[in-house]
C-alpha cells in the first residue's frame, strides 16, 4: 500500500484531515506522528530522531509543510533522510509565511539579526530549499486549498511515475532485443544509446549496446566522448577500440580528436591510449599525428604502439606530405627509454622519413 508522510511542526495538526483524505482517496496509508502513526522504538535510548528516521525509510512519499511554525526535525532529520535515500517528496508552505520569508530575507540581509529562533530557522530552511544548489520547488497553499493543492500535485507525481514506468519498459525491451542479437529498429537507438551511456546500467548490456551502435548509425559526438570517458574500464577501452566507428564526422575535426586526447591522458588506464592512438589515425591520419602530439607519452608500451601505428602507415605518411609531423611525434616516442628492439625499429623509419623528406 502506498504510504505517506506527512512533515512538519506540531502546526500540520491545521491541514492533517485534508491530509488524510486525500491520501485515503489514492488508496494509501497517512504517515503522521499527531495521529500515532510514526514507527518508534521505545527503549532506554529511545530517540524522536530515529524514529522519523526509521518513517521516512518506510513512506513511498514524503509531504512537508510549514505552516506557521518551524519543526526543527523535520529539516535537519527528515528532509535530509528522504534526500539522501532518493525518497520523492513535495514541499508546502502556507502563503502567508511565505511573504513573510520573502519579506524577511529582503529587509534583513544577515539571518542573525532576526529577532526569534523561528525566524531564523523559516529563512534557513527557505534560504536551503530555493538555493542555487538546490533549486526545490516550494509550493504555497492558504488554508481550505491545501487538499486540493496537495491531490493535483499528488496525480502529477503519478502521471510521471506512470511516463517513467512506461520508459524503462521500452528501455528493458530494446535490451532484450539486444541480449538475443535482435533486429533494431531505427527508432531504437536512441534508447540504446542511453544504455551505451549510463554510467548505472551493467557492464555487458552497455558493451552490446556500443558494438550494436558501432555496427549501426554510430554515436552523437558527446555521447562519444561520454563513453570515451567511462568509469568502467571494459566501457572505456571499447570505446576506444570501436572508436572510427562511434564517431561519423568526416572530416574529422581536431578539436574533437583533441579531447579524445586528452580523455586518454586523464584515464589511469593506459590501454584505453593505446586504443585510441590506431582510432584516431584511422580516423584521420593527418589530423590524428596532430593530435598526438599532445598525448601523454611516459608509458613505454603506449610509445612502442604509437611507433607501430606509424610504421604501419609508413607510405602515405610520405604520400600525404606529413613526415615533418611524423618527425615530432618520432622524436617524443625515442624520449627517455631503453627499450632498444623498438626504439632502433623507430629510428630506423626517422631516417628513412629523413631521407624522404
């Protein structure tokens, strides 16, 4: 059964019956302490605290009010326990209180010159509610609309949760089809690319969704870097790997190859570089040496894969007029290292592109 909680100073007794119809009216339970309905635990270290706590944890929704009064508990515990567990909640406050706040925090600039603790607790909830970091909607309500007030914010919250069910549905459905190596329809991808970049979503479900993406129309260029960018390491080194196939600019735009680059120089995983060194040059080889002239070069194994991708690309480097832009990058790859097989292997294509050049 739905439960809710209603929040607030011993005031809320004022607007409780509405409270408790309208609840009733969408078939769930009233959560109130006046009416006995808050969980406790009576013991010797019996504590009002936990047991608001232990209410918030139980209720589907919370619903605080101010009414005239400040209720000490339920903004520094409750509103911060349901904030914390992701718990839904409305915020109500009488009108009239509410001009006064505004009134207050215009004429009184510094809190502590307030005359009462009530008013400098109204205008630190108010001031934490309507913050920049905060952005909370306060609702106001006179008395004999608050039901009505609280009923059609109540059918909003429904109507959402109803559009969010209705998303993860289809979001479970093109995951299904992913998992079975179903046909996507065009329409589909939009959601597999949410899959592909939820940082939440499981490891392997948004590996499929990136190889399916790879295989088809390929990422938005922000969505590419996101993924590029991952926390999970078999997401990031993927991306990396199916890099010319995520992104479909062409030509390709250095500034975007440059943050590819430096995504590689700020991920602790040096295989995600080693990956996207061959993306970027078969991207675009003129503008992928660019760009690497700007990669972190210190671990050996990414200079070793850095030389072979320049090696391997030998003629059209000399075709295409980039041996200058070569010579640079050469020269960082034969930096501070004893590699000798590699490193002479190097050499040898500097004096040939010298040659050439």
């Amino acid at each position: 059964m739905l439960k809710v909680m209603l929040c607030g100073a011993s005031d809320t007794d004022r607007v409780r019956a509405e409270f408790t119809e309208v609840v009733n009216g969408f078939g769930g339970e009233p959560l109130h302490y006046l009416s006995g309905d808050i969980l406790h635990m009576n013991a010797a270290g019996s504590d009002w605290r936990m047991n608001s706590e232990m209410t918030v944890d139980v209720a589907d929704l919370c619903v605080f009010v101010i009414v005239e009064r400040f209720g000490e508990i339920t903004w520094s515990t409750e509103l911060k326990r349901a904030r914390a567990a992701g718990k839904p909640f409305l915020l109500f406050c009488l009108h009239s209180t509410y001009t006064t706040y505004l009134g207050l925090r215009r004429h009184v600039p510094d809190p502590q010159h307030l005359r009462s603790d009530e008013e400098r607790g109204l205008v630190a909830v108010m001031n934490d509610l309507e913050s920049d970091s905060r952005q909370e909607t306060v609702i106001p309500f006179t008395y004999g609309s608050f039901g009505t007030m609280l009923r059609n914010h109540m059918a909003s919250l429904f109507y959402l949760t109803l559009r969010a069910q209705q998303a993860r549905n289809r979001r479970q459905a093109v995951a299904h089809m992913l998992e079975v190596s179903r046909q996507l329809r065009r329409a589909d991808f939009e959601l597999v690319a949410e899959i592909a970049t939820d940082d939440l979503e499981e490891k392997a479900l948004r590996k499929r969704a990136l190889l399916a993406l790879a295989a088809g129309p390929g990422l938005e260029n922000d969505d590419v870097l996101d993924v590029l960018s991952a926390s999970e390491q078999g997401v990031q080194r993927l991306a990396a790997e199916r890099l010319a196939d995520l992104y479909r600019d062409r030509p390709a735009d250095p500034e975007f190859f440059g943050q590819c680059v430096q995504i590689a120089n700020a991920s602790d995983d040096a295989g995600t570089a080693r990956r996207i060194v061959p993306a970027l040059l078969d991207i675009d080889l003129a503008t992928g040496i660019d760009a690497l002239a700007s990669l972190t070069l210190t671990e050996i194994g990414l200079r070793r894969r850095t030389v072979e991708q320049l090696l391997a690309r030998e003629a059209e480097i000399v075709a295409r007029g980039l041996v200058d832009d070569a010579l640079t990058l050469l020269a960082r790859c034969l930096e501070e290292t004893h590699d000798v097989g590699w490193k002479t292997r190097a050499r040898d294509l500097r004096n040939r592109l010298t040659r050439d050049g």
